[in-house]
C-alpha cells in the first residue's frame, strides 16, 4: 500500500468519518470530528501505522492534511 494511501485510510479511520466527508484541503476544526479529541486518536493512529513517534511541536503543528504529509516526510515516509 501506497503510503499516502494509507495516510488518508488512517485518517479516515481516526477521526471515523464517512469517506465523502474527506478531502485534502481538510483543517483542524473543519469538522465536528476534527476536534481535539479526533486529533490525539488521529495522532496515535499515524504513530501506531506508521510506526513513528511524533513529537510535542508536530502535533501542535498538525493542523491541516497537507501539513500531516510535511510531518511526515520529516521522518522519511512519502
């Protein structure tokens, strides 16, 4: 599986949304689902599927879909 593929499955998945409700141009607090809450399970889910560990800043900084794919690139998965 490609891994943006799986990026996008993890974060439907997460923030358990209909997979018409996703698109990229996705933000925190878009959705009701996106809250904070929604976030640390999308956190943990992108950890635990990618098998990384993000830190304090990363998540501070997750705020959009397009900032997730930045973060991460910075630990070499693209």
């Amino acid at each position: 599986m490609k891994n943006k593929t799986k990026y996008i499955e993890i974060f439907i998945k997460s923030l358990s949304i209909d997979k018409k409700k996703f698109n990229e141009k996705l933000k925190y607090n878009d959705i009701d689902e996106w809250d904070s809450i929604g976030h640390m399970t999308l956190v943990s889910g992108l950890e635990e599927g990618f098998n990384i560990s993000l830190d304090t800043d990363d998540i501070v900084d997750f705020s959009s879909f397009k900032k997730g794919i930045q973060i991460l690139k910075k630990h070499k998965i693209t």
